[in-house]
C-alpha cells in the first residue's frame, strides 16, 4: 500500500494519493504483468477516483463526504486468491432513491483498504463539519 503519494492524473492534476490499486483476479494480474490492465482505483484525501480504458479514458470521480457504508465482499475464487470486492453506496440526500453503488473489484488486502477508505470518508465529513440524519 503506498501512502501520501503525490501522482498526476491524466489532466495533469496532482492529488495526494492515500491509496492506489488496480484489480487483482486472475486474468487482471496476467494483464498487470504484460501492462494491459487499464483500470486504476484511487483513493484521496478528498475523492475516490476510478480511471479505465485505454484508447478512450475515462476518469470517475466522488467526492468522499457523499460516500456511506464500505462493505466488503469475497466469494470462493476472491478468497482463494486473497482479494475481495469493496462496494459503497452514493449518498444522493434523495428519500425515493437508495444511491448508487461504486463497486471496487478484486482488491488486494481489502480490508485494509475498506478501512483507509471509511477512515478517509470520516476525516473528510468531519473536516467539511457535515452532519447526517438517519431518514425515517
């Protein structure tokens, strides 16, 4: 896990990188080793970011107050493999929709980075002094 990098996204913008990762199943590592896996995750101080594609790029970005609830998965082949699936759900401050999911797929010590990433969800809404109500 590489802490407090200083990276360039494609804009040429610098974010300090609190973690960054690409997907590690089977077929992703053989792409890993031949440099062909084009999908990036990265968590900020302030955003996660998922970059992919190659021949058009493109990079998804959130801001980390709108995040809720990390969960972490692993089926048989992620436990075998010692990854494991991230999900977080989008808070949209809407009562007829649940968000949307951002699904981080295949991670390496993803408990690891479940934590890192609620840790940097709470850092980032208390800084911002936001309070949430639960809806009823």
């Amino acid at each position: 896990m590489e802490e407090n990098k200083k990276a360039k996204s494609f804009e040429e913008t610098e974010f300090d990188i609190l973690w960054e990762g690409k997907p590690a199943g089977l077929w992703q590592r053989i792409l890993t080793k031949i440099h062909l896996n084009f999908t990036t995750y990265q968590i900020t101080k302030d955003e996660l970011i998922t970059i992919t594609g190659f021949f058009k790029r493109r990079m998804n970005t959130c801001e980390l107050y709108l995040l809720k609830d990390p969960d972490l998965t692993d089926n048989l082949y992620q436990r075998v493999l010692k990854i494991s699936t991230i999900t977080v759900r989008v808070d949209t401050h809407d009562s007829t929709n649940d968000g949307r999911l951002i699904r981080l797929k295949n991670i390496k010590d993803g408990a690891k980075v479940r934590k890192l990433l609620r840790d940097a969800i709470e850092d980032d809404v208390s800084e911002r002094k936001i309070a949430y109500f639960d809806r009823v």
